[in-house]
C-alpha cells in the first residue's frame, strides 16, 4: 500500500470514529467510556497520520 493510499484510508477511519462520536454524543443517554474510547482511536489515527506526512 503506498503512502498516500494509508494516509487516505487513516484519514477515512478519522472521518468514521467523528460521525460514531458525534452519534453517541447525541443519544439520549451517552456512555462516556464509548466517548473516551472513541476520542483515543481518534487521537492516536491523527497522530499516525501527522507521523506519516512530510514534514
């Protein structure tokens, strides 16, 4: 898999974990551990995609 192709597929899975984040956020009753899960999957996505673009 080439970089860019990793880069997109990363960001893609970024762009998913924000729509089930935003998702649980406005359900009735939201579980915080599903937020926090969701926001580390976040977080280390970006950090490997930052990690794999040129500086």
């Amino acid at each position: 898999m080439s970089l860019e192709a990793r880069t997109a597929s990363l960001s893609q899975r970024h762009a998913s974990l924000d729509r089930a984040l935003e998702d649980e956020t406005n359900r009735p009753l939201p579980d915080p551990a599903v937020i926090a899960k969701l926001k580390r999957e976040k977080l280390r996505l970006k950090d490997e995609i930052n990690r794999l673009q040129p500086h």
